[in-house]
C-alpha cells in the first residue's frame, strides 16, 4: 500500500476534526474578552473567584497572586483548561507585575506540576514532581509581554518561549512519565505567585494532528487553495475565466516557521489562481513585488482592475498595500503577468498630500466605471476616495473623506446598479456610540455604504453589515477582508479564515482564502448577511477531461509543491516526498477515452484513479526523461460517464508533472 493511501485514516480524522470545529460555535474566551470565564476553564487549588478578574483591565485575565511558591501544599492564584489530547499545543502571552512569579504550568497537583514562567525580570523553567523539585533560570526577559508556549506527546512536555512573538527559543522538556503520563485530570494553566499580579492577553489551546488537506476527504471547496496560505483576496474576470488575487501569508509562515507569528512584514508578493467553474482552482503562482518593485517595504491587500486601452491590449491594474505606509500599483497586459512597476515610489503614501484624517493609505480598493473613469479608495481608521488619472498610475482628483463609521480597514469598491458600492472592514471597539441606523454590526464585521456621486462625502449613505467575524461562523476570530464579485450570472463573496492552522499544525495567525455564494439584490442594491463555511460554492461547469488541463489545477492536494514553469504563470507539480497526490472533481468524460496524455519530466510514477486515492486505477504513466515532454499510454480501466473525481498520484523524488489531457 502507498504512502498515500496509507495516510487516508489520518486525513479522514482531519476532515472529522473539522468538521466538528464549525458545528459548534468556538467561544472567544480564548482572548478574555467577556467579563467572566467560559464552562471550560477550572479554579484549581484554593482559588476562589477573587483571585482572578476579567474586568479590571478590559480584554485580560488579572491573575492576582496569593503568595504562593513552587513548594507551596496548595495553590491559590492558579486558573486552567483540561489537556483534552495526547498530542497538543498551548500558548499565552502575559505581562507580570513587580514581586509576581507568573506563567504557563502543566498541572496534576500542586506537587505534580511543570512551569516556564518569569520571575524578577527572568525567564524560568521549573519542576515540581514529589520531592523532587528544581528551577532553571534561562536568561534576562525585558519588561512587558512575554510569550510562552507548551507542546505535548504522550512521551513529553516541551517549553518555548518568546519576547516579540515572533522567535521563539526552547526552554527545555519534560517527561510525560515522570509527571504520571497523560491523564484526564492534567490541566495546562496560568498561574501567578508571590506579590503582586500577571495579565493575559490570551490562551490557545489546540489538538496537533496528522497534516493534511482538509478538503481531500471531506469533498469541501474552501479554502481555494489547501498548500499556501493567503488573504485579503480580489478578483477580475478575463476571458470566461476569473482571476483571484491573495496576499501571500506563505511567504511570512516560511519565514517564521510554525511557531512564529503573521505579522506581514516579510510579505513582499502576491498569489494568482483561476477558475472557470468555482470548485477546481489553478495556481498561477506569485507574483514577486520584491523584486517588481525592489522601493517596497511589504505587499499586501491587493485590488485589480483591467480596461481594453487604445493599443488593442487588455490592460491590468494591480494596485497593493505598501505596508501600512501607503499603496503601490503593478501593470501588465495579462492577468499573469510578467508585471512591471510603472512608478518607482508609491501612488500614494503618508507624505501625499491632502490625505487629513487619512493617516494609513493603504488596503487598496480600486473600480473602472461605465464611463471608463478609475476610482481608488485607501485608509486604516479613516479613509477617503479619489478619482485617478487617465493613466490609472495618477491622482486626478482631491482626496475625499469617507465618512465610514467605525472604520478599520479592507476597502474596496464596486459599481452596481449605477452607484458606487464601498464596502470596509468596521474595527473591535465597543458599539456604545453607535448612531447611524437601527442595526449595529457586530465586532469586525463588514459593512458598505453607496453613493451616485463618489467625491461628495455627504453623498455616501450607510446601509448595514453583510458579513460577521469568522469567529461567529465556527472559525478562529481574526481580522476581515471581502470581495464582491458577480461571475457567471452569480454573485460571490470572497473572504479569508485561518482554518487550515490544523493543516500545518500552527496557530500563528495566518490566513486562507474561501469564497461562498452571495445573494445580492441588485436593483435594491441590497446586500443581506452572508456566510462563511467550509463546504464553499456549487460547481457551475464541469471539467473536461479531453481539453489541455494544468497539473496545477487542483481541487484538493497531498504532499505536492509547485514550482514555476517556462512562461509566466504556469507551474509545475512536484513532491514534497517521494510521492504526492492532486485531485480534481466533477470531471465529466462525455465520450470513452482510449489514451492518456502526461507532459512530465524527471524519473518516477503518475498513477490516475478515479474517484479518490484508492478509486479505480484507470492509466499508470512511466516517466523517464531529463525532457518536459508528453508521455502516452492506453488506459486500463474502465471509465464511467458520470462527473467523477480524478486522483493523480505522483511517485518520485524527481518527477515534475506539468499538464495532462485524455484522447
């Protein structure tokens, strides 16, 4: 049996795990955002609800210490969760007042426990099993937060720690064993001790389990792509086909690693894919703004549009966040690429002019009107529009406030119906002061407002939130980006969630784009609340098997890399291992094939299933050849004439699978 289908039982837990995590609504407690303590959590020792406060400072937990130390009977400051799985990761970040001795513990009693915590200004690991008790002080910790960070096995405990979030150290482990094993009754808690306080900011707890897509046995259609992390998406439609556009949260999670943290500074490119029917999605790479536009401090938020133009080529206009600092603009003359950077400086920036309250110009929103007129709207807090210039690369307008209320970022804009649609991102502050129509939008959700006449700020009407925080779908709670787009006669609305963490075993916050039908009322311009889940759209054409497809189309992978191909936009599917799986759906052979076709290069096995990884083998393909070149066999199974899925499995260190095609 292959490694693959070996593996299918791990990726079946995969696909029960999640959907178990969207069936029941997580609560935020993880972020100590509501005045008391969830179901989940326990006082253990002596602590009484005295000790611990949730309001004192709005969005922590106030540990107040009891005097307590390592050789105390008993604790009396000590708050914690039930390890609930042999193997998982937990993680705090907290703040420790003068005279506290606070952290993360793993707890049986209080002569059973293991601790990282900070004490005096340094970091400590420590143990207390029976008599048997030690403390190692690690190394001088600045004031102010702290990170830390437990993993476990059923063989041990291992401790890391980090000052900025982002690089984490280890501080050592423990034996399971020797602590007495995993138990039922082990807590991992957070604790503080002799004077004083400790607050926490949050506490994540989660399962580590087998990595794999979460959309290869489950048949889901979100996120788009289940190998590469990506956000804030946007997209344009050319020629039957639609283009989406995505942060590349990939690059920062390979800079990191999976215990660092997406804080988006070394995100310097972009994500392309393609689809003509929703389900399956060409990976057209990405696109390296680094190296486009090496004046770029980061790229991130990327808004397209594109206009035929006098030289009989379609243009694109890809314009991005600079960072926080302001937003830049790509050209090129296919959805592709190669693109170039028309300008060597920002379109617009902190130092731009006229900008009043706007004092974050970045996360693009960009529209081409019937009149051919380009709009872009910009801002974090506050945000304005302004008409561009003739050469979509100029301002040709003064900057005009957008008069959102509680704005935060994520703008965008579309043209509906003869009016101008922006839609934003509204911020997590309290909704005390809200004055502006009956319905109040829930904490960072999505919300538009329209306006026939786009530079009159008084024009712009609000109307409603359409889309809640992935948090109130079943998802982990994050920050929120959406695309409207109208395709096929249907309207979609594109938006990002962090559910493939599980997939790579990370709760760094990086993010992955999903996309749902949306019904909007075109003629009312009215857009009711969407949805967001894992199951995604309907497939609205099925996939023809005896037309050119690209190995990089995929609806679900298993251990495959992509790397570029000769033209600008095309990849090609290798291993990550000695072997791989990509897998598309609703395939459809309208008549019987006789042959296969696979462009492949390198030496190794492409075995094509129908139906899933252990369905019908119907063509095996030998591949040896230092050449990309097409590879012919006669099939050996039967194929049936209904939509099936098919499963390429790649066997092979240096096998390279480019496109493939039936006959």
């Amino acid at each position: 049996m292959n490694r693959i289908v070996s593996s299918l039982s791990a990726l079946i837990l995969t696909a029960n795990c999640y959907a178990l995590s969207t069936a029941d609504r997580k609560s935020p407690d993880w972020d100590f955002n509501n005045p008391e303590l969830g179901k989940e959590w326990s006082r253990l020792g002596n602590t009484s609800r005295e000790d611990y406060s949730l309001t004192e400072r709005g969005g922590f937990l106030r540990i107040k210490s009891g005097g307590d130390t390592l050789q105390s009977s008993v604790l009396s400051s000590l708050v914690g969760r039930p390890q609930e799985h042999r193997d998982f990761q937990s993680s705090t970040r907290f703040e420790v007042s003068d005279g506290a001795t606070a952290g993360m513990t793993v707890y049986l009693a209080a002569s059973s426990r293991y601790d990282l915590c900070v004490s005096d200004g340094r970091i400590h690991l420590r143990h207390r099993v029976g008599e048997n008790s030690g403390d190692k002080e690690l190394e001088a910790v600045p004031t102010g937060f702290i990170e830390v960070k437990v993993k476990g096995t059923p063989e041990e405990y291992k401790f890391y720690y980090s000052v900025d979030g982002v690089k984490f150290k280890e501080a050592g482990c423990f034996s399971a064993s020797e602590l007495g094993g995993i138990k039922p009754n082990a807590y991992i808690g957070l604790f503080s001790e002799g004077k004083g306080y400790a607050d926490f900011d949050f506490f994540k707890y989660r399962e580590v389990i087998p990595e794999g897509s979460p959309k290869l046995i489950s048949g889901n259609g979100n996120p788009l792509l289940d190998f590469q992390f990506t956000a804030d998406p946007t997209a344009v439609e050319h020629e039957g086909r639609l283009y989406v556009y995505a942060t590349n949260d990939h690059q920062q999670f390979e800079e990191v690693g999976r215990d660092g943290k997406n804080t988006y500074e070394r995100i310097k490119s972009l994500v392309m894919m393609s689809t003509d029917d929703m389900v399956n999605w060409t990976y057209h790479g990405n696109i390296d703004v680094g190296n486009v536009a090496p004046w770029i401090m980061a790229s991130w938020a990327p808004s397209i549009v594109k206009r035929k133009e006098e030289d009989g080529k379609t243009h694109f206009y890809l314009y991005f966040s600079n960072s926080g600092f302001g937003t830049g603009v790509l050209t090129a003359t296919s959805p592709v690429g190669p693109w170039t950077s028309p300008l060597d400086k920002s379109l617009v920036d902190a130092n731009t002019s006229g900008l009043g309250k706007c004092k974050v110009p970045f996360d693009p929103g960009a529209v081409i009107d019937p009149d051919g007129t380009g709009w872009l709207t910009i801002g974090a807090g506050n945000s304005c529009i302004m008409r561009l210039g003739a050469d979509m690369i100029s301002i040709d307008s003064e900057l005009k406030e957008l008069k959102a209320p509680h704005h935060f970022e994520a703008n965008e804009l579309n043209y509906i119906n003869g009016t101008y649609v922006y839609t934003y991102n509204t911020d997590w502050k309290d909704r005390g002061d809200w004055n502006v129509g009956e319905e109040v939008p829930s904490i960072c959700s999505m919300s538009y407002m329209t306006s026939k006449t786009p530079l009159d700020p008084d024009s712009w009407k609000y109307h409603h939130h359409y889309l809640k925080n992935p948090g109130d779908y079943g998802f982990d709670y994050s920050n929120n980006h959406t695309h409207l787009h109208k395709y096929q006669g249907k309207w979609y609305l594109f938006y990002h969630t962090m559910s493939l963490h599980n997939s790579f075993n990370t709760d760094g916050g990086f993010r992955n784009v999903c996309v749902d039908e949306i019904d909007v009322d075109e003629d009312n311009l009215d857009i009711p609340m969407g949805d967001q889940t894992l199951k995604g759209p309907s497939q609205i054409k099925m996939l023809n098997p005896f037309a050119l497809q690209q190995a990089e189309t995929t609806a679900a992978t298993k251990d495959v890399r992509f790397v570029s191909g000769d033209t600008s936009g095309n990849m090609v599917a290798t291993t990550v291992g000695d072997e791989a799986l990509i897998m598309v759906r609703g395939v459809l052979f309208s008549k019987r094939p006789r042959q296969y076709f696979a462009k492949a290069s390198g030496k190794g096995v492409i075995e094509v299933r129908q139906g899933g990884a252990t369905g019908n083998l119907i063509a095996t393909v030998e591949v040896n050849s230092s050449q990309n070149k097409f590879h012919k066999v006669k099939l050996t199974g039967v194929v049936g004439n209904s939509p099936c899925d098919l499963c390429f499995i790649l066997k092979g260190n240096d096998i390279t699978f480019d496109a493939w095609q039936f006959k």
